[in-house]
C-alpha cells in the first residue's frame, strides 16, 4: 500500500462532495445473492461449517465484495453498500446470507464473551458506561471508536423510529488537527502506557485490561484506537492500573473536541439493505441515541461482522498485545470471550487458507502473571 494509493485525510465537506466511496447494488448483482441464499437453505449446513461452494456467488456479486472491501482500504477507509434485498428476508435469512458474504471477504473474528461470530446491533435492554457493558445491545449513543478487526461490516435490516444516526470521521485527519493544536500531545497519544478495559471479554489467560497506543507513530501505514468508555473503565474498575496523567486527560479531551465537530464528523442515515463496512485503522465512528419501535417486529435491527482481511495493513509492534499479530495480511483481532469452540478453530483455519492469510496459533502476548510483573516493575519505577 502506497501513500498515494492508501487511505487520506478527509473532512466532512470532502465526503459530502465525493460519492465514490458509495456503492449501488445492480439487478444482476443483487439476483446472485439470492441464488446463492437460496443453495445455502438447501445445503443446510452450520454457519461455521459453511465454505464459499455452500454459498456460491456469481462473479458480478463476487467481484461487489471485492471492491466494497478495497474501497476500505482506499482513499475514504470506508464504502456503504446500498440495495441488499433484506425486506424480502427474515432474521434467520439475512444472517446465512450475510455470513455467506462473509466467506468472500475474509475471516471472521469473535466479538463479545460468549464468543459469537455475528452480533445483532438492537436495543435488548443493556447499559452502556458500566462494567462490562458494550453499545450494540443498547439504544444509547456512543463515544467514538473503532471495532476490534480490520474491516467492521454493518447490514441494516430496519431502521429506529427516530436517531440511529452513524457518524465517521477520519483518523488521519484527527491525527493531522491535533498536530495543528497540540503537537505537544502527539508523543503522549503515541505512547504505549495507555491502559484499556476489555469488558470482561477477554480469554481467561488473558488480564481484564490491555495496553495500546491512541495514535500509531508510522505514517504510512497509520493507524488508530481509541475509546473513552473503555480507557474511563481501566481507571474506574481496576486500581492497579497507572493513573491517567494531566497530559493524557488533556489529550482525551482534545479528542473529545475534535471528533464530533461538524468539519470533521460525518453523518449518515443507514437504510434498509445498505451495508456499511470501515476501516478501523483509519476511521472512527459513533452512533447517536435513537427511539426504537413499539412493535417488536419493527424494532431498530442491523447485524455485525468482524472480519480479518487479506489487504490489511501492517500494525506498530506495541499494538500486538491488544491485535496478536501485527503483520500485514495475518487473521488478528476480535475478542475472544471464553467460549472459543473447536468448530470455530477449524473454520477459522480453514477460511484463513481459502483467503490466504497467515495465521498464527492464537495465544495471549501477555498473559495475567505477565501483567502482574509490568505494574510491579511500574510501581518500583514511580
């Protein structure tokens, strides 16, 4: 990935001239995810056992994926899909046939603690700034940040009575404004002592809480991660954590300025059938609170895909306690929860061969004994 060729800077103005980061199913294109849907009901098989036969997409629909993920990784760091046929499917309909779409762009990571390959993003009555509590299942709006893999997808079923509305910025540009302000504050947002809680969805090997940089120092290949609610949470839940310092709670608050103004968020109304794919490294994104439905059958309903792709960037060597392996192209990411199963280690194994992606036996960087003795040597230090 070149610097021309990769992912820029843009601001909200940029996006709202240029729609080429948007694509439009055609008839055809549309037709092969059907037929495909259609072979899938037949074969019958588990999601996990599925592979791309079971769900076997023209070329015109194949190819569809295949620029919407390298738009990802282009010029915006993001592409919305529009025209997935979902009004003609049920739940259980939209969730084959997104996991089949799944098996042409790249290797699917595990999201929550139950382990779960494919999350439904709709109010189910859960809280957001608390211990262990994350966004999807909430009606709440959300601090800005980037998900736990290369490329998150988003496939909207139905849409809130009102709110919902999905906003991205670019990381690039944040990056570039905070070195217009405060370039004081670019070394601290690049350090390592960033602690952050993985709200309790983390292996059983591994400590409650991480460490990774807000901003990479590597310009060409730039990434990003941040987000406020889970780095307040390594403060609040766990008093072993080092102290946030005045220049870090400075930087938060910057961060905080910058990202949801109007010259650099920008705001999106996702429909029915539109899919919304970002790339985390070089995007953030939020969503504001929104009033669902009375009837449950209307009710705000989008589903989630986490996914490793082959084109992925390179990431600095301190981002590998968070991302297991910083090697551009390898499977990394997710959270693993602790109910990683051996049907899920068989088709990420054999997916990550079908995509041609290194993937490396999955263990912890560092593990909790491992934590224990970089607080101690921290401690000593101080």
């Amino acid at each position: 990935m070149s610097i021309e060729s990769g992912p820029c800077a843009w601001k909200a103005e940029d996006v709202h001239r240029d729609g080429s980061w948007i694509q439009r199913l055609t008839h055809d294109e549309v037709d092969g995810f059907r037929t495909a849907l259609a072979h899938a009901h037949k074969v019958n098989k588990p999601l996990l056992e599925m592979e791309q036969a079971d769900f076997p997409l023209s070329d015109v629909s194949r190819l569809a994926l295949e620029r919407a993920i390298g738009t990802t990784q282009g010029r915006w760091g993001m592409c919305l899909m529009r025209g997935f046929p979902t009004d003609e499917w049920t739940a259980a309909d939209m969730r084959l046939a997104y996991w089949g779409m799944g098996l042409y762009m790249g290797v699917a990571r595990t999201q929550n603690r139950a382990s779960e390959v494919i999350n439904d993003v709709r109010d189910a009555g859960g809280s957001y700034k608390v211990k262990g509590g994350r966004g999807y299942n909430t009606n709440a709006g959300l601090d800005f940040h980037q998900d736990s893999c290369d490329v998150v997808a988003l496939l909207c079923r139905r849409t809130a009575k009102s709110g919902g509305t999905s906003k991205v910025m670019s990381s690039i540009a944040l990056r570039d404004r905070v070195g217009e302000l405060r370039p004081d504050l670019l070394p601290v947002l690049q350090d390592s002592n960033w602690f952050h809680s993985f709200q309790n969805a983390q292996d059983p090997s591994q400590p409650p809480f991480y460490r990774c940089p807000i901003f990479g120092d590597d310009d060409r290949f730039f990434c990003a991660r941040t987000n406020r609610k889970n780095t307040v949470a390594a403060q609040r839940d766990f008093p072993e954590v080092p102290r946030l310092t005045t220049q870090q709670e400075e930087a938060l608050d910057l961060l905080d300025e910058i990202m949801p103004s109007d010259e650099f968020c920008y705001a999106m109304e996702l429909e029915r059938g539109d899919m919304q794919l970002l790339n985390s490294f070089v995007t953030l994104h939020s969503r504001t609170s929104f009033e669902d439905h009375a009837d449950p059958d209307q009710k705000r309903h989008l589903m989630r895909l986490w996914l490793s792709i082959p084109a992925s960037q390179p990431l600095p060597p301190q981002w590998a306690e968070y991302w297991g392996d910083v090697r551009a192209g390898a499977v990394r990411g997710g959270y693993r929860g602790i109910s990683i199963t051996t049907d899920f280690l068989a088709y990420e194994k054999r997916q990550a061969g079908v995509m041609r992606m290194v993937l490396a036996p999955w263990k912890p960087i560092v593990d909790q004994e491992e934590m224990n003795r970089i607080l101690g040597a921290q401690s000593i230090t101080v």
